[in-house]
C-alpha cells in the first residue's frame, strides 16, 4: 500500500523551500517570466528547453491562487421544505 501523507509539511509555493518549478522554450520568455517572479519577490526555477513544450502552471497558481469553496446551508429536517409545498422538510423531499 501506498503511503500519501509522509506527516511533513510541505512548504508555500514560491520560497525558499519549495521554489515554483518553470520550464521555457526562449530566451525572451526565460526573462519575461523571470520578471514575473522577482516582482512578486517569489522563489523559482526556470529551466530553458528549447526542444520541450513551454509548462509554466506554477506560476499560473501563484498568479490565481485558488478560492476557498463555501458550502451551503442544509436544509434542517423541521424547516419548510425548499420545493415549495408547505410541508415540512422531513415529511415531504426529506424522506
């Protein structure tokens, strides 16, 4: 069996720890993206490969961090039903 959590923590994406990971197919990109990343003071890695396609989802993320999702309100088993029809939960979608 496979373990995924090692108990380590894993460091914030773009320090010294864990630096975002970029790989460039030119030298003009190399310092476009490089821009980038020392205007924000982020930690990185850029490598220039000419021959393989440009991968820049690193900085992608760093750049639209994800939002956290909101869960919505259950609908409790004694409060009128959402569908409209007067009953209560439990007695009529809550079945």
């Amino acid at each position: 069996m496979k373990k995924i959590f090692n108990g380590q923590k894993t460091g914030k994406l773009g320090t010294e720890k864990r630096p975002a990971v970029v790989n460039v197919q030119t030298e003009e990109r190399l310092k476009e993206v490089a821009s980038i990343f020392e205007e924000n003071d982020w930690k990185y890695t850029i490598g220039l490969e000419p021959d393989k396609p440009e991968d820049i989802t690193d900085l992608e993320r760093l750049l639209n961090p994800a939002k956290p999702k909101i869960a919505e309100k259950k609908v409790g088993r004694n409060e009128p039903c959402p569908c409209g029809s007067g009953k209560k939960y439990k007695k009529c979608c809550g079945k």
